[in-house]
C-alpha cells in the first residue's frame, strides 16, 4: 500500500495521544514536549490535530490504539516509524519518566510493526 502522508501523519498523532493517555491523563509536560518536538517537523499541523481530536472526544485508547495498529500495519514499512518512535519516546519520558502503561505501548507497536512486516517478507519468499 501506497503511504497517504496525510493519513499517515494523523496517524501518528492518535498514537501519541494513546502514548500520552497510557498512564489515565496527559500531562502539560507531555502537551508542552509535543509542541517543542513537533516544531520543525513539516507534518506537525496534521499530527496536533489529530491528536487533539482525540483528546477532545476523550476516545478510548484501546479503540483509537487498535485504529492505529490497524492502519500502520496495512500501510506498510516507512522511514517515518523511527521518527514517531523517537517522539513517543520523548512524550513518555517529560511527565516523571516513562511508565509501565507508556512502555508497553511504545514496545507492543514497535514489536507488532516488525513481526508483520516479517511475516510479509516471508508471504513473498
């Protein structure tokens, strides 16, 4: 599948909002590292929306995670996964550290990203 940049980027910002809700509330430290990472990024008008959408309709992170992995795992390997898991990893860490919850999330979309790009690669063998 062809990337839509614009679908990806909103993408990316339901998966920071569930990395921000991981541990039941965001932070005005995790809301202030969104801004400071995001400002050069090009896409960052898209990944703030989107992920202020969700806060806004306080959507279950269960829900909006399974859209995410969903999408992300249909579209393909991107250079852009690396970038996203730097950015999640900078959310986590500004409120008091990374926690279990933020772990696990950050851990489970990496894992599950790779072992279906694998199982892919080997489909085509």
């Amino acid at each position: 599948m062809k990337h839509n940049h614009e679908k990806l980027y909103e993408t990316f910002g339901e998966l920071l909002y569930v990395v921000a809700m991981a541990d039941g509330l965001i932070q005005e430290a995790e809301l202030s590292a969104l801004e400071n990472v995001l400002a050069t990024h090009p896409w960052a008008a898209d990944i703030k929306w989107s992920f202020n959408y969700e806060r806004k309709k306080e959507r279950g992170v269960e829900e909006v995670y399974a859209r995410v992995l969903d999408y992300c795992t249909n579209a393909g390997p991107s250079p852009e996964y690396q970038n996203m898991i730097e950015v999640m990893e900078a959310i986590a860490k500004a409120s008091d550290g990374i926690d279990e919850d933020e772990k696990e999330v950050m851990d489970t979309f990496s894992k599950t990203l790779i072992q279906k790009f694998k199982n892919d690669i080997e489909g085509i063998k």
